[in-house]
C-alpha cells in the first residue's frame, strides 16, 4: 500500500512540473503568435511557481516578452514606467542562474542593449517634454543597464541642471569623471555648478585644480583660478605660478594669453599688451590675445571719450574735439583685432556685439548693419 503511495504522489508532482513548464512553453508559443497579453499572463504564472521560478529559461522568456510589449503598437498600453526594470532584472536573474555563457545567459548582452536603447529612447521623450522626474529616472536606468556608457549620465546631469537641482547634477559629473569622461567641458561644467550653489571659495579652487591637472591649458580654467587667486589676495602666488609655467612652456600662447588677463585685473595695461602681443607671436590664431587687445583698445577710447563728455561747453569748444580724436584713435586701433577675432570665430557674439558698437562709434554704417545681420 505504501508502495502505491508513493508512487501516486510522484506521478502527481511530475503532472504539476509538467503543467508549469507547459505555462512556459505556451507563453513561448504566444509570443511567437503575437498575442503578447496571453504570453504576458502565462510567463507571470511560471515566475510566480516554485517549479518554474528558478530557471533561466523561465526569467529569460519573462524578460523578452515584456520587452516586445514595449513600444509596440497594441500591447505597447499595457506597459507602465516600471517595465524596464521588470525587463532588466529577468536578464540579471537569467544570467544569476545560467551564468554568462549558457544557452539563455549568452543572449543576454544583445537584449541589453536593446534594452538600453528603448530606455534611452524614453528618457529622451521625457526630456523633450521638461519633465525632468522622469527623464532623469530613466537616464538613471539606462546608466544601470550598460553601466560603462557615459551618454546616458551625460544627460542625467543636463537634466537636473535644467531642473536646477544643482548638487544632484554634481554627482553626474562626479560619476562622468570615473568612467574616464574627462572633457575640459565636464570640469568646467563642475566649476560652475559649484559657485550655483555658493561653494566655499577653497572647493571651487580645488575642483579648478582638478581640472588643470587634466586639462592645463585650459584659458577658462586657468582665468577662473587666477580670479579666485586675486579675490583672496594671492595676487603674488598666481603671477608666480604663470611666469612658472611660461618658463616650462615657453610657446604656450594660452599662459601668455592668461598673463595678460592677470596683469590687467592688476591695471598693468601696458604689460598686458605686451603679454597679448606675445601670445600672437605665438599662435597667430590665439582668439583670447586679439579678442582682449580689441577691448584694451576700445576701454581705452571709452576712458578717453568720457573725459569729453564730462567738459562743460566752454572747456569742449576748446579741447572736446581733440579729445574725442584721442578716444576714435584707440576705437580705431581695436578693429583690426575684433576683425582678427571674428575671422578665428566668426560666430563669436560678444565679438560681433562689440564689433557692431565699434562700427556704430566709427560711424561706418554699411559695416555695422553688415554686422548686425550676423548676430543671434
């Protein structure tokens, strides 16, 4: 009678196996046949079983059945914000149980990256859209299923900036920086977020320290830490540290470049010029050096011209028109270098802004409307 027992009781646990791996089968079958919402039903009663529950078989079919829901035309309705991730962790628990290289595990990778092309798609959607929750949350899962690409992070921080939530949007280009995304941009970028959020003037000169360590010749770099330098009066260390590293490399037009920003800030007007010239010397394509000779030229006529402007009409009747000669004489003298500038950067606008202001004084009226046009 035992015996019969036994052998009853195995016969029925085969019947429910079998009757488990029938509701995989057939959610395969539906798949097959298009009719995703029976596969849908079908591969969420295998999940669910304790049969069924622990095959890669199982969380692989589970996984490429709600991956063709997504997007697609009928049974695209039936996803939610939470499918990815339903999709994501049957791929992780198919390669948990199959490894890297069994039969559902190797097929793996090339879902992924399907995968992580729907979600980036999404995100891409919601961003367009400015609704930055969401946008963010699905750059944040594309991130996790190709965990090396750095596009995906890119945006996250683009769209927390654009929500102003600035310290978030800081540990995105925290993270750019560790997957090997160095870009002078990314530093900058950094830079900025922290003086948004009024940062100590000591961690704003070390993320500025961190970005010339990469990227040395960096002209926005180095201005920014030369200013922090002055506005804690180390004026002395940061003129020390650029005539250091002229020495090192002398046919660095950048430092020279640099230099002469220094020594202006400083009201060394002519060492300045001298330090521009140098860095035309240089690079003859230096923008920074022919941009900032235009503006010492023209500040210079701005200075003088407003000494006419202060004479009351007796003092102007004698000397008014010799002064504004003097000041037309310096607005003449920074064409020449914003003309050099536009033809390096011809789309620059503080330099064709300050240009057309140029023209307008000079009163070449066919160059100013010809300016005019190409501004934004």
């Amino acid at each position: 009678m035992k015996k019969v027992l036994l052998t009853a009781l195995a016969a029925a646990t085969i019947s429910v196996a079998s009757a488990q791996n029938s509701a995989v089968n057939s959610a395969i079958l539906n798949q097959k046949n298009g009719t995703l919402d029976k596969a849908q039903t079908e591969i969420d009663k295998a999940i669910a079983h304790d049969k069924t529950k622990n095959k890669a078989k199982t969380w692989f079919t589970r996984g490429t059945i709600y991956q063709d829901m997504v997007g697609h035309p009928v049974y695209g309705k039936m996803t939610t914000e939470k499918t990815p991730e339903i999709i994501l962790e049957s791929y992780n628990k198919t390669v948990e149980l199959d490894g890297k290289d069994g039969q559902y595990g190797k097929q793996v990778p090339a879902r992924l990256e399907m995968l992580y092309g729907q979600v980036l798609n999404q995100a891409v959607e919601h961003h367009n859209k400015e609704e930055w929750d969401q946008a963010i949350s699905n750059y944040d899962l594309a991130s996790r299923v190709n965990p090396t690409d750095t596009t995906a992070v890119k945006y996250a921080a683009l769209a927390s900036i654009a929500k102003k939530d600035y310290p978030r949007a800081m540990t995105y280009y925290d993270k750019l920086i560790t997957l090997g995304h160095k870009t002078e941009d990314v530093y900058k970028t950094r830079v900025q977020l922290l003086q948004e959020t009024q940062a100590s003037d000591d961690k704003v000169m070390a993320a500025l320290a961190d970005g010339l360590k990469e990227h040395p010749n960096s002209v926005y770099l180095m201005q920014e830490e030369l200013r922090y330098y002055l506005k804690n009066n180390r004026g002395g260390e940061a003129m020390a540290k650029l005539e250091k590293a002229i020495e090192k490399d002398p046919k660095n037009a950048s430092l020279y470049a640099v230099l002469g920003n220094l020594q202006e800030k400083e009201g060394k007007l002519d060492a300045a010029y001298k330090s521009y010239q140098k860095a035309i010397e240089v690079d003859p394509k230096n923008f920074d050096a022919y941009y900032n000779l235009a503006v010492l030229e023209f500040n210079k006529g701005v200075s003088v011209a407003k000494k006419a402007e202060k004479m009351d009409y007796a003092t102007y009747q004698k000397r008014g028109k010799a002064v504004e000669a003097e000041a037309n004489k310096h607005f003449q003298a920074s064409v020449p270098y914003f003309e050099k500038a536009i033809e390096i950067q011809p789309e620059d606008q503080a330099t064709l802004k300050n240009l057309l202001s140029v023209y307008t004084r000079l009163g070449r009226k066919a160059d100013a409307e010809r300016i005019n046009k190409k501004l934004k």
